[in-house]
C-alpha cells in the first residue's frame, strides 16, 4: 500500500495491528481520498515466521469495519454530516 504523507493527518489513524490497512482504506473512502490499486509482487519469506493470527487479527479487521459503520449510521441519525457522503455504505 502507497499512500501520500500529506493524507495521514486526514485518515486519523488509531490502528496498531493488522488492520491499520482497513483504517487506511476506510477513512479514506469517507474522506473522499482517491484510491488506486498499484500492483506489487511480493517475495517469498526468507527466513522468520508470520505474525498474523486469522482469528484474532480478522476480528479486529470486521471491528474496524464495523466501527466505521456505526459511526456512519449516528451521523446520519443525528444530522451531523458525514465526511464523504455515499462513500462509504
């Protein structure tokens, strides 16, 4: 992932873990960064293990996910626009 260093004051980052990319792509969405997919190739492990646990790091991923949805869902209740209207859900 590629991003502009002038954008993350924007993306108000909270993340610490494997999901920090769904925060990047997520608030970004509703703050109506544009998005593109560059493609990479990534090299086999050399040496070491992985460090991701599918449970534990896909529930935080889904929460992340689903903050962002509730978030969206109070402003639209309590009339406070949101930061990118349709851009999210």
């Amino acid at each position: 992932m590629a991003l502009r260093r002038s954008s993350l004051a924007a993306m108000e980052l909270t993340a610490d873990g494997f999901e920090i990319e769904t925060q990047i792509v997520v608030n970004s969405l509703r703050r109506g960064l544009r998005i593109a997919e560059i493609p990479s190739q990534e090299a086999e492990r050399l040496n070491g293990e992985s460090h991701l646990h599918p449970v534990r790091d896909g529930l935080r991923v889904l929460s992340t996910i689903l903050q962002a949805r509730f978030v969206r869902l109070a402003e639209e209740r309590s009339g406070t626009p949101s930061l990118a209207p349709d851009s999210f859900g």
